[in-house]
C-alpha cells in the first residue's frame, strides 16, 4: 500500500462459535456470525499511514475531514514499527468516532513488484490463505476488533499478464476470504486496480474462487469516485463493498499536527468494536430485544457492559432502544448510562450484518413477500445489509425475508445466510 515509504482487553472469546461454518459454493460463500456480532459500514473520507498516530494525533486530527484510518494489524511483509497499536489505543480512538480499517500486509505475489517482499508459495496459496486469515483474526482479536469487522488484505502490485502468478494470488485470497468468514469476519482485498483488482474483477462470477466482501483500490488520478473504475465493473461490489486510494503519499496537517499519509474514500465494511458503559440498576439481559424474550443474564447495578450495536424494542421508561451485546443478548438501553436514554447514541452503530447475494437482479421489495412493491434491485454478489428476518412468501425452500437497512426487504433464499430454510442467528425477529 506504502508503495513509496517502507511500508484484547475485552472479552472476546466467547464470540467464536464452535464448529466448521457450513460450506458454501463459490463464488459466494456463506458466512455465519456468532453472537454479539455486528459489522460498520463506513461512507466518507478515510486515511492511512504507515505507523498509527498516538491517541493525542488522532485527537487533534478530529478536526480534519476523515473519520476512519486504515491500520496496519499484522502480516510478513508488514515493515512500520506500531507501537501505539493497542487494545487501550483501539477503546480510545474509536471511543472518539473514529472507525478503523483494519490491514493485513501478508505474503505477496509471486511475480510482485516489490522484490523484497516474501512470497505466496505457488505449490500452497491454499495452505497460506488460510494461515494469513487465521492470523489476521488473532491480531484483530488481540486488538478488541470483533466478529463482522472486515479485514483488507494488502496485496500490492505485480506482473498483470504472468499467468500462472494470477492463479496463485486468486486460490490464496480465496482461503483468505473463506477462513475469515468461517471465523465471523468480513474479507476485503486492498489491490492495485491494473492487477488485483482487475484479475478479481475478471473472476467475480468464477466458480473456482470465492467472492471477496469488499475491494479498496490503489489509483492516484486524484478522483474519490468510487465508480466507473476502469478495471471494475460499476455492477460488481455495488452495495457498500468500495474504497479507492486516491492520493498517495503527502503530508497533511490539522490541530497542529502533521502527518505523511495516503487519501481514502470508502462506502465499505470496516472494524467493529464495543462500547463500555455501566448499568444503572440491577439489569436482565435477554434473547430478544423485547421484554418477551427469555432472560439470559442478570448484570447487577454499576458493571460494565460491552455494546455492540443498537436496535429497536419494547419501549422501556423513555426509550425503545436496545443495547446488542459482544456477548450476546440485549438489554435495555434505559439502564445503561449511554449518552442518551431516549434515542440511539454515537459512536455506537446501528445493529445489522451484511451477507452477500447469490442471483442476479434481487427484487428489493417494501414488504416480506412477492406480492409487494418492487423498490429496486440488487446487484449479484451484492451486500444485503440485514437489519432483521421476518415471515413471508414462500421463495425456494424458504418464507425467511431480509429486512435490510433502507427498510426494503428480499427473500433470504439468495442471500448467502447460514440456511436457506429457516432464520439465522443471530439476526433478530423483525
């Protein structure tokens, strides 16, 4: 990514779930979230720097245009020394509203550019694959990122028209996208837009690898747009699925601190994490965002909880909003001191997990079954951003409907859940 410069405290383990995700054909592959998950989708303006900036840059840097940073997590090839990336620095900066871009810089192509770099093996891109998302889940554990966060694999240029070096890139960022969805996580590849991006591009419908979540693009033309790419068809990770680097090395500066960086948009998954706040009296959490949902722990007055997202509910005292936690259940947020007790609260997201579809030309529709209105369409291999399942025509082998996050709703047997016949966990009941 650097092409010119040398490039968890919270209780987090019991967001894995036991046991092997179903398995799911390429290109789309099914992802299943644990309890307490929920993914960020980011819209505006982002930058990356080779070593992240201490707590006080970043507090200084609030006054700039961006709202997320690309951070370096791990990998072989990662070179910049972090010595403020930490659990406490994560809680600090994302505490502020800033939302992170996590980065793997792992093994290179084979026919790389960048000839210092280590090397996929073109004898075990499979093997490797995995190996690099196994690790990148460690970090982004390690750091307090939680399950739906997306993680960027960083693979840099290389020789567009070496062949056998194509294969090998494609079969290692195939195990890297499956392993992070078998582990809860969101696959995204950082790439240049004449080799990377443009050999994914021409393998999106393959059934020979798996589907990436996202794509962030290198291209320094100065232009932010985040369409009409020319390797990249405009049909192609069209819902919230895009970052383009559009600026490469420079210095910027804001609250009097000036930093060397790279400029980013983004309308794509990026690092999810949770909110401590305390209870304010003796609190149950349940199931369900509703007082009919069965209790599943009881947290006494004054103890920290972990927010992941807030959703809506029974009203309780002057609020209808629920707290979704990394540990799974949901209490009220009338008893947690959130900055407010009658609507949602920043920097908390919005509960809700992308899946990607699997068919061409996805009815949105404004109810839960096919006799309603058609608001539009999705993309193949688009992100369905699932607020909620709900009842409805039977589609396939399903009557399980999506309601997304603009309130239109599709049929989830296209959508790439954990069933194609039943609700999943842990998306909620509409």
């Amino acid at each position: 990514m650097f092409s010119i410069k040398a490039v968890v405290g919270l209780a987090v383990g019991a967001l894995l779930m036991s046991g092997a995700v179903p398995a799911g054909a390429e290109p789309t592959t099914s992802l299943v979230f644990p309890s307490g998950s929920v993914s960020n989708r980011y819209v505006g303006l982002a930058f990356d720097t080779c070593t992240a900036p201490t707590v006080a840059q970043m507090t200084a840097w609030k006054s700039s245009p961006y709202k997320a940073i690309g951070i370096y997590i791990g990998g072989v090839n990662r070179s910049c020394a972090q010595p403020q990336l930490t659990s406490s620095w994560v809680r600090s900066v994302t505490k502020m509203g800033w939302k992170l871009i996590p980065i793997y810089l792992g093994l290179q192509a084979p026919c790389s550019t960048r000839t210092t770099s280590q090397k996929i093996s073109a004898s075990a891109p499979g093997t490797q694959g995995t190996a690099a998302a196994t690790d990148a889940f460690n970090k982004a554990r390690a750091l307090g990122l939680i399950a739906g966060s997306a993680i960027y694999n960083d693979m840099e240029h290389y020789d567009v028209n070496n062949a056998g070096c194509k294969a090998t890139v494609l079969n290692y960022l195939t195990w890297w996208t499956k392993e992070l969805h078998r582990r809860g996580f969101l696959a995204g590849v950082y790439a240049h837009q004449d080799a990377g991006a443009l050999h994914l591009a021409q393998v999106y419908n393959s059934t020979s690898y798996a589907r990436p979540d996202a794509v962030w693009i290198a291209r320094w033309d100065l232009s932010s747009s985040l369409i009409n790419w020319p390797t990249v068809s405009n049909l192609y990770w069209s819902v919230g699925q895009r970052g383009k680097q559009y600026r490469g090395d420079h210095t910027e500066t804001y609250g009097g601190v000036t930093l060397n960086i790279d400029n980013d948009r983004f309308d794509a998954p990026v690092g999810a994490v949770g909110f401590a706040y305390q209870t304010t009296a003796t609190l149950t959490a349940r199931s369900g965002p509703t007082t009919a949902y069965p209790v599943v722990a009881t947290y006494p007055s004054g103890t920290t909880v972990w927010v992941s997202c807030q959703t809506y509910g029974t009203k309780v005292g002057t609020t209808t909003v629920w707290n979704k936690l990394i540990v799974g259940g949901y209490v009220s947020d009338y008893y947690v001191n959130t900055p407010s007790n009658t609507t949602y609260s920043a920097p908390i997201p919005g509960c809700s997990l992308p899946f990607q579809t699997s068919t061409a030309g996805l009815s949105r529709r404004s109810g839960p079954g096919t006799s309603y209105a058609v608001l539009g369409a999705l993309n193949n291999g688009a992100l369905a951003w699932v607020t909620c399942q709900a009842p409805g025509t039977k589609v396939g082998t399903t009557s399980v409907w999506d309601r997304l996050t603009d309130g239109s709703y599709v049929t989830d047997y296209y959508i790439a859940t954990a069933s194609n016949t039943t609700y999943t966990a842990p998306l909620r009941r509409c």
